[in-house]
C-alpha cells in the first residue's frame, strides 16, 4: 500500500473535553474503537488521552489522502494502541 504522504496533527485537550461534554457516548462510538475508549476511560483524566488518538487519526486521514475520513466508519478502521517501552 503507497501513502501519498505525511500527516500531522494537533488537537487541544480542552476541545475533546468539551466534546466529551457536549456528545459523550455518541462521539465515543462514532470516532474510537471498545479498545481505544476503555483505555482511556480508565486514566484518571481521559480527555489527553483522547486528545492524541484523535489527532493520530487525522494524520492518518492525512497521509493517506483527500476523502479518508468522510465517513464514520473510516474513523473506526484506525486503531491506537499503548505500548509501554
């Protein structure tokens, strides 16, 4: 499989915080896979947590090109995963 290119992303915490305010369960659903969102439910402060897989997501929506990330499903199909060094 070919990237057509590099993605990078930032996402400020306190925007997933609002989020997980404003839409909680419903954007849990639609954006993270059961894994991604047990992990960080258990951290004492999620949204950081959140927060950069998030924005890994979009650098990969990025690097792999225009229309990646339409759809929900799209979101879903990438995964983050915590590995301890």
């Amino acid at each position: 499989m070919d990237i057509p290119g590099i993605g990078t992303d930032l996402v400020d915490c306190g925007r997933i915080r609002r989020i997980l305010g404003r839409h909680g369960d419903a954007f849990l659903r639609r954006v993270f896979t059961e894994a991604e969102s047990a992990y960080c439910l258990r951290m004492a402060d999620p949204a950081p947590h959140f927060a950069a897989r998030f924005a890994a997501k979009e650098a990969a929506s990025n690097a792999f090109g225009p229309g990646s990330g339409e759809d929900s499903t799209s979101w879903r199909t990438s995964s983050r995963r915590s590995t301890t060094l």
